[in-house]
C-alpha cells in the first residue's frame, strides 16, 4: 500500500499529526461560551499535584534501573575514549 514505510511507522507519525492538529486546534480556539467554576482551579490543582508525586514515585520505583542504563551509557563512552591513542 505505502511503499517503503511499515504500516506501523505510517500509523504512528498519523497519529502524532492528528495528534499536533487536535492540540494546535484547542490551544488556538478564538471564544469559548463557558463558565468555570470556582472549584475548577482547585480540581486543576489537585491534577498537577498528583501528575508530579506519580511521576516522583514512578523515578523513585525504577531509580535502580535509570540509574543502571545511564552507568552502562557512560562506561561505554569511557571505554571507547581510553582505546585512543
């Protein structure tokens, strides 16, 4: 169908430029009929709270793992600057 690009490598980029559009689309939306209610801050608060502490949690479960691949990704970058003359 598409030649030279996997179905999958077409599907994601598909989706990443619907993806750009729809938030291109929102961000520059020209009036918005709505009212907020005073609660929708403090409901807004309490979402990027919980987005950083699980973020925090997520690091702190797999610091182990993180702090493993960067070791591996450095001694090989040391190991290859020792091999020259």
């Amino acid at each position: 169908m598409f030649r030279g690009v996997g179905m999958t490598k077409f599907a994601k980029r598909s989706a990443a430029v619907l993806l750009l559009f729809l938030s291109f689309h929102l961000l520059v939306s020209r009036e918005a009929h709505a009212y907020l209610d005073p609660a929708t801050g403090s409901y807004i608060t309490q979402i990027v709270i919980a987005a950083v502490i699980g973020g925090l949690f997520v690091i702190k479960q797999y610091f182990h793992r993180i702090k493993l691949f960067f070791n591996k990704l450095f001694a090989k970058e040391d190991s290859l600057d020792e091999d020259e003359p």
